[in-house]
C-alpha cells in the first residue's frame, strides 16, 4: 500500500514510520498528510544546511527519510559544524516534533544506503544534494523507481552523465528541478528580460567570475589518513576510482578534485553561467567554441587538481563572446550590448548595476519577453527565499507535471558549458563544439574526455 492508501484507510502508521509519524490535520489545515508529497532527503552535509530547511517549511510536504555515508562529524566547510545523517534526522524529528500536541515526533528513518530510500514505495520524491560525482548515477536511479527528483548544481560530472539523466528522467515522465537557485531570484529574471528584450541594443559580450579556491591543497607528497570512524568511505567513492583517504578529499572539498567535480568552475560557474545562460536565451543550446586564456592548476602530484585560475574564452553561433574568469566578486555576471550594460554581483542576495542607470526602473511591456517566475507572488528580490521558491516550485511542478523553472535539460546545458570550459583549460587548446550533436569536433582526446568509466560494480 502507498502511504497515502494507508492514511485513507484510517490504519495506524506508525508501524511504517514509528510512532507518532503524522503531524495533526488541524496544525496543517488544506495539506493533511495524504496530501503531501513525501521526500527522501539524501546528502546531509554543506548545502544540507540551507536545501534541508528550504524542504521542511514547505506545508505541501514531508520528509519521511534522510541519507548519508557519514553518521555525523565536523570537518565540512565550516570545520566546526557537525552535520552527518545522524544531526540530518534529528533536525527532521525536532523540527516535526514542534508542531505536534505531545512535541514528539519520530517519523523521519535514517539510511547509510540512498538505494534503501529509493526503494520505498511511500517516498514520492527525492533531493540528491551529495557531491557531484554521484548526481547522474542517483537521478537515473530515482528516475527508473519512479521518484521526482531535486537534484543540486552543478547538475552532471561530465557531459555525457547529462545526457544520460536528460534521456532517463524524460522517459520515465519524472520532473526534475536543477538546484540552481538563482533562477528563483526576481533580479536576476529581471536583468535577463531586459537582455532578452534588447534594452542593452544588441548583445556583445557575457562577462562571468567565479571565486577564488576557499581551501588550500595538501601539496606533492601529502599522506593518507585513517578513514573516519562512521564515515562509509567505499560507499562515498561509489563511481570514482578507489584513492586513499585524506579528510581534504571528502566532504566540502571534494570540488577541487577532478574525479568528484570541476571547482569553481562547476562550482560558481553552475550560478553564474546559468545565468548568462537564461540572458542570452540559450537554455536549449550552447556556445560553440572554448579555449584557454591562462588558467593555473595545482603542481603535480598534489591532493588537489582543479584549476586554481579559471581563464577561459567562449564564443555562441551568433558571436556573442562569452568569459569565464577567476576574481574576489564571485558569482558575478555582466551582459555588455551595444547601447548600454547590465550587472549583477550576485554576492549576499545580489547587487544590481547599469548603464544607462534608466535600466534599473525599467518595466517590462506586456507585449514584451517575460520570462518564468518560480513564485508569481514574490514581488520583492529577498535572497533568503531563493532556495524555498525554488524548492516551492519544485514542489508545484510534482503536482501539476509541468516542467520547473529549471528542467533537467537546462541545467545539463549550464552544467556542460562548465565541463567544456574545464576541458579546454586542461588541454590549453581551442575546442570547437557542436551544440545540435553534443559532440566536440575533430579532437580524440577532448571527445574522450566528455565521459568517464565507472568503477565497478556501479553502472548505469
């Protein structure tokens, strides 16, 4: 029985979730509980902090289950907070347990194993918010049992993880929002509608920055630790090949190793480049060339191995030149046209500048480009609701089945510029890519490099 076939019934749940597992009608009003959409919630570390909050305020839903290798520890990017799947649900119970008569609550189970949550039938969708190497491996897995899907930025490890999730969410009818929430920003909607509809003249250039490493790599001949007691480091490695400990390979800092993500190219790119993205209308292409312009990479044979200089150089079918750069205001975009410019320094909820200063109180006609709105009654830019809006239309789209404001194949373009900018700077050479065909022309060793194998025994 699915679990709200059991509520209908009037059976007592608590011999599925433990007793009391349902918050009272009368708290909840017009959303009792078998009018909810149930979420497992599976990463419990960084971005946990602000995703797992953003999905328990929502009244349309409940998380019934969370995941996590780690049982609980310190050592994430604040070194002090403790977070693991152990604090994860605690939070859970505690935050449930304030809205019950008896101030109890223990409905939310705890798994090592994100294929234990994935397996329940009551659980209608899931948020992966673990490191990027194992999104695409958990979005087909979720997709293929039958779950909607919340999945982080960047959205893929490698192009062709993209494509596979794109083919398998849309096959098996999922909805999947990309955790890229500054599309749930009035702002930055704004600014892209005013690009859209020309008010800049004709566009010429999209300026981008991404922030400086916040960690610094243990250098050649760093040494292997001991793994963590709790901490399920052969489950953590998953797809990755097998590599020795070090507490600066987990965590928070796997961004800065290739075999688990791009840096911050990945990293801040995924913001600011989706929206350079959504400004020059390009959600279902892509440039159509890259080269290096000076990046920097980490000596050889330390930990760390992503760029720590990103330097990179784009070029779109209507010649639009697009830049990626490593600098101190990160995430940042610029759109420069022929008749003024617009930019938003996307720090701490976001600064908006313009030229002409006119752009700033300008109204979008209704004959005009509008773009969507992940929450039509949010009027004012407030950052603290771009992540709830964003979890908030998610949920919206599960109950209605329409696309979210970020679809599964607008967050594989975001992501895939990311991956081609990464891959130009590794080589140091120019890449011509064709956006129809996802493929890169006449170059063998960056076509090789759009994918990665597997280790064994994970598979698609």
């Amino acid at each position: 029985m699915r679990r709200r076939e059991f509520l209908k019934a009037g059976l007592a749940v608590g011999a599925v979730f433990g007793a009391p597992s349902v918050i009272p009608s009368r708290v909840l009003g017009a959303y009792a509980p078998s009018n909810r959409i149930t979420v497992g919630f599976i990463g419990l570390g960084n971005q946990s902090t602000v995703d797992l909050p953003a999905f328990l305020k929502q009244p349309d839903a409940q998380v019934v289950a969370v995941c996590d290798v780690n049982t609980g520890s310190v050592g994430y990017n604040d070194l002090k907070r403790f977070l693991g799947r152990k604090p994860g649900q605690e939070k859970v119970n505690a935050f449930y347990a304030e809205k019950t008569a008896s101030g109890k609550y223990q409905g939310c189970d705890a798994y090592n194993d994100f294929r234990d949550v994935l397996a329940r039938e009551d659980v209608d969708a899931v948020a992966l918010v673990v490191p990027d190497h194992w999104h695409g491996l958990m979005t087909v897995m979720a997709a293929r049992a039958g779950k909607d899907i919340y999945c982080e930025k960047p959205l893929s490890l490698t192009v062709a993880d993209g494509q596979m999730m794109v083919r398998v969410v849309r096959e098996h009818k999922r909805i999947l929002q990309t955790g890229s929430h500054f599309r749930s920003g009035p702002m930055r909607r704004f600014v892209c509608e005013l690009v859209r509809n020309e008010r800049i003249g004709k566009l010429k250039r999209i300026y981008t920055v991404m922030a400086r490493n916040n960690a610094e790599s243990p250098g050649p001949g760093w040494k292997p630790m001991p793994v963590p007691e709790g901490f399920d480091y052969d489950m953590w490695l998953g797809r990755a090949p097998w590599a020795p400990y070090h507490s600066h390979r987990c965590f928070y800092r796997f961004r800065f190793l290739l075999d688990y993500s791009g840096g911050q190219t990945t990293n801040f790119g995924a913001h600011a480049l989706d929206v350079a993205q959504w400004g020059h209308g390009s959600d279902a292409t892509g440039p159509v060339e890259f080269e290096d312009t000076g990046s920097e990479f980490p000596p050889e044979g330390s930990l760390f191995t992503t760029a720590t200089k990103i330097a990179f150089r784009a070029k779109y079918a209507d010649g639009v030149e697009l830049v990626g750069e490593t600098g101190d205001y990160s995430p940042l975009t610029r759109f420069e046209g022929t008749e003024g410019w617009l930019q938003i320094d996307h720090r701490r909820g976001g600064t908006l500048t313009a030229h002409p200063e006119s752009l700033k109180t300008a109204v979008i006609g209704p004959n005009e480009i509008h773009l969507p709105k992940s929450n039509p009654a949010r009027t004012e830019d407030v950052y603290r609701e771009y992540i709830p809006d964003h979890v908030g239309n998610f949920l919206a789209s599960v109950k209605s089945r329409e696309d979210p404001i970020e679809p599964v194949e607008v967050g594989h373009r975001t992501a895939s510029i990311c991956h081609l900018a990464n891959i130009a700077m590794l080589l140091k050479r120019k890449i011509r890519w064709d956006p129809e065909k996802e493929e890169i022309g006449d170059d063998a060793e960056a076509s090789a490099m759009l994918s990665r194998p597997m280790r064994e025994p994970w598979e698609w």
